[in-house]
C-alpha cells in the first residue's frame, strides 16, 4: 500500500534564511528534507532553486551539503581528511584544500584539530566536523536533518548558538528538521509546523507562538490551556468572552457575534496571583510545584483544570490544596481561536 508521507506542501525559502521543518516524529519533515537534497524523487510537483527546476537533478549536482543526525564521520579518516573528503571528489588542487579546510576549521573552532582521529573527539567536536565537511564544499543551500540529537542538554544549547552563529557569519540558506521547539524557536527566522505530512503553519517564531492557528501547533509550540468560552459582547476590535465562572475582555481581529463560541489559548505565563484584590478570576489551588525561578500551579477556575506558572519572585508562594486564591489575566495577549 502507498503511504502519503508529504502532501501538497508548499514552501518559499528566501536566500540566507535558516529554516526549520518541525513537527513530531513521522510527520513527513525528513522526507520533504530528502526530497528538497534529492535522496527522494516527488510523485509530483517540483523543486526550484534560484529559478532553476531541479527536480530532475541528482544529489550532487545540486549544490546541496546535508549533515545527518548519525555524523557519518569516517573513523579511518582524521578531522582535516574527513573534511576534504568532498573537494578530493571534485579533484581541488591541494593548495584550494588547505585553503578551504583551514578556513571552515577556524570557523567551526576546530583549529588544531586537523591531524586527530574521530574516536579522540567528543560528540560536540565530531559534530562540528560534520558541519564543516559540509560547509568546506560552498552549498548554496545546507540541510541539516536533527543534527543534535545525540548529544546531552549542555551541548545542545552550546551547538544550537553555534550553527546560528556559523549560519548568519556565511549568510548561507539553512532548512533545519527537528522535533524540538527550543531548538526550532531559537535557531530559526521561519517555522513550519508539520503534522501528518501537511504544513499546519509557516511564520517566524514569535507568531507561532503568540498567534497559533490551530490547537495542534498551540500545543506543540510551547503549552497552553484551551478555555472554551462563549462572546457575549462585541465591539471594534475588542470582545468579551464568558468563561471560567468570568468574563474575559480580549482583543479580536475578527468581527464576533453575541452568542459565538470561541476557544481561548491561554499560555501558562499570561495568569499571575493578584495582588491587593486585584484579579479577575478566582480559583481553587490542586497543587503547588517549586521549580526554583517559578512556581508551577494547577488551578480549577469555572469548573475548568488550568496551568500557570508564577515567575515574579514577590508572588510566588507554595499554597496548600485547597486554597482560594485571587488571579489576574493578561488578557491583551490571549489568543483565541474559533471553534
């Protein structure tokens, strides 16, 4: 039986932008990578780079480097000749090598390395010459399918700074696969959020997170809780929505009517306890977790479950189960969404 592992997507990359393809595992983000390198063939439709169809073309006529989740680092090979691996193919004069080699040394930070052999490197360092064995060959467009996933948090964070690094010193195009949305919202300009083989949103980070489309990409960037509300007033470019035991005053781009239902997005940082009587919305206390910068509370308001994390250090405060406790909403920033 055939399976759709990519439908219908469509995608324009601008020249210099890093982009990430995100989405959970078996999604299609790795096909459309291997379709836009070449190491798959489309069914249909085409692959254009700078308005040259290349469909048609193979792999390496491309002008495509990719670096896979795996290094593929030849062990026999030490760092210097794995990176020249690529220009000894395209027979470059020994003197273009040293010259090409030394220079994406210096810029992946591996000077001094050249004459090592993989087993003498850490995960960072052989990650990074893979990098530069992609970079030593001057891609137009470079693809890095989960490059970081083998490696611990620390170096994660560390290697995530470098290939943004590394990636806007060369201005060079970039499509980053990957299932995590730390890595996604810090490293790219665009997101496309992927699910079941279909493109559920393209934007940069900040929509994504801020103006989610639907409750798939809510969910999967970052978290939310989902407050289903009704409109009971409706004005320009404001509306107030019943929810929660409350009313909620938001701001809408849409023209709502009296009597619509509406889910709101509501992120765990936009609840806060009031202070001084202040709130809007009361709610009984499930649990208090201590994570240090924040307090993590799950709330029942309205009959409704809900999370929140408290980050201002005067405010937070382990409450027992139990506790009734006085809430503000910074609800100039609630996103709805329609149902």
């Amino acid at each position: 039986s055939e399976v759709t592992a990519v439908n219908n997507v469509t995608l324009n990359i601008k020249k210099g932008e890093l982009v990430t393809l995100l989405g959970p595992s078996g999604c299609g983000k790795t096909t459309t990578l291997r379709l836009i390198g070449g190491f798959e063939v489309p069914s249909a439709g085409k692959i254009i780079l700078d308005g040259t169809d290349i469909t048609e073309l193979p792999t390496h006529m491309r002008g495509m480097s990719m670096v896979f989740q795996s290094y593929a680092i030849f062990p026999h090979l030490n760092v210097f000749e794995n990176i020249a691996y690529g220009l000894n193919v395209q027979k470059a004069s020994k003197s273009e090598i040293e010259r090409r080699v030394g220079k994406v040394l210096e810029l992946v930070d591996l000077t001094g390395f050249a004459t090592r052999a993989p087993n003498q490197l850490s995960g960072g360092q052989q990650q990074r010459v893979a990098l530069a064995r992609a970079l030593v060959l001057e891609p137009k467009v470079l693809l890095l399918d989960e490059p970081l996933s083998n490696l611990d948090a620390k170096l994660r964070e560390q290697m995530r700074t470098e290939i943004r690094r590394i990636q806007q010193t060369l201005g060079i195009t970039s499509i980053y696969v990957t299932h995590d949305q730390i890595e996604a919202m810090t490293l790219s300009d665009q997101v496309v959020v992927m699910n079941k083989g279909v493109i559920e949103q393209i934007g940069p980070p900040q929509d994504i997170y801020r103006y989610p489309n639907s409750r798939f990409v809510a969910n999967f960037i970052g978290r939310a809780n989902f407050v289903e509300g009704k409109v009971s007033k409706s004005g320009a470019g404001r509306a107030t929505v019943d929810c929660l035991g409350s009313s909620v005053e938001i701001n809408t781009k849409d023209k709502l009517d009296t009597g619509k239902k509406v889910t709101l997005v509501l992120r765990p940082e936009l609840l806060s306890i009031a202070v001084n009587g202040t709130g809007t919305l009361k709610a009984k206390v499930k649990r208090s977790l201590y994570l240090g910068n924040a307090i993590e509370y799950e709330i029942e308001a309205g009959g409704q479950s809900l999370t929140f994390s408290e980050t201002h250090p005067d405010r937070m405060r382990m409450y027992d189960p139990g506790s009734i406790i006085d809430l503000e909403l910074h609800n100039e920033i609630v996103h709805y969404l329609l149902t």
